[in-house]
C-alpha cells in the first residue's frame, strides 16, 4: 500500500519533464515579437564617424539591416546575397558589425564586396541586444517610420532576398 507513496515524486518529475519538453517544441507567440514593432532607438557608430540611428531610418525611406561579423561562417555564406541586394537597392542597405573589430571588418567586406550604404559599429553587442538579436547573422527591414516589416534569423537564401526586395519596392504608407 505504501509503495505508491514512493512512485509520487517520479511521477511529478516524469510529468514536468514531457511539459517542459512540449513548451520547448510548441513556444507561445508574442512572448518577444520581433516584427510589427519599433524598431530600436539605439546610436550605433559609424565606421566612417558619426552616428546612425534606425528609429527611423536615414532618408525616411525603407531600409535593409543586416547585422553580421568577420567570425561568422554563415554571414560569409549569405555575403552574395547581400551583395545583389546593395546592387539592386543602392543606399538601402546597412550593417551592423556585431562584436567585431573594424580591422577584421574591413578585411571581410575587402574581401567579398562591401553592398552597405554605411557599416554602424557594435562592439559589445548593446544594439544587437535591442534588435532582439539571438545570432548573427540576422536581417531587419525597417519602414521609414521606423518600424520593422520583416525579420529573417540566420543567413539570406533566395526566398528572403526575394522577400526583402519585395518589401523594399512596397510603396511608402
């Protein structure tokens, strides 16, 4: 009869368990929206001097942030990607180099092209955080009034350039 008593506690721990894997495999929505939102007020450095904000963008126009680094593998991958949309966008689009040194930097965009209309500097990685940054690369467009319209966590393929692009061309509201 007293042997149930002692089944008690791996019950409950069996029963937290398959909870916590299924929040885990099934996240709430709107916990930390990273589009249909203002997009940071941060100042970030420019690599050339002075400042740039994005809340709202330089120009009042729609624009492209990507924020990537010289370490990063997959921002190495998706460099092309960045590179058709500077050609195609010019002056729309910007990086962030995130927890990075200008040095390593400029030797990465000397080596695969700069597409930027101007590189924001974030060495300790403070405006990244308020991006909602959770890996580089990540890729925000932003609206002239300042809020974001899309977001792609990780590298650019052909379906978000696609998707930029198409965001980009939309008319001004």
């Amino acid at each position: 009869m007293k042997r149930w008593v002692f089944a008690l506690p791996v019950a409950a721990l069996l029963a937290f368990g398959l909870l916590g894997a299924w929040r885990m495999l099934n996240p709430a929505k709107g916990e930390f929206e990273r589009v249909s939102r203002a997009a940071p007020e941060f100042v970030f450095a420019l690599r050339d001097g002075g400042e740039i904000s994005f809340a709202p963008p330089p120009g009042g126009e729609t624009v492209t942030v990507n924020l990537f680094a010289s370490w990063c593998a997959p921002c190495r991958a998706e460099h092309h990607h960045l590179v058709k949309l500077g050609a195609d966008h010019p002056g729309r689009v910007y990086g962030v180099l995130y927890k990075d040194t200008v040095e390593k930097g400029d030797a990465f965009l000397a080596e695969l092209g700069n597409p930027f209309a101007a590189v924001a500097l974030d060495p300790q990685g403070r405006g990244g955080l308020d991006f909602g940054l959770t890996g580089v690369p990540e890729t925000f467009v932003i609206s002239g009034d300042g809020t974001i319209l899309l977001h792609i966590s990780g590298p650019l393929d052909e379906t978000s350039v696609q998707n930029v692009s198409e965001a980009l061309r939309a008319p001004r509201s």
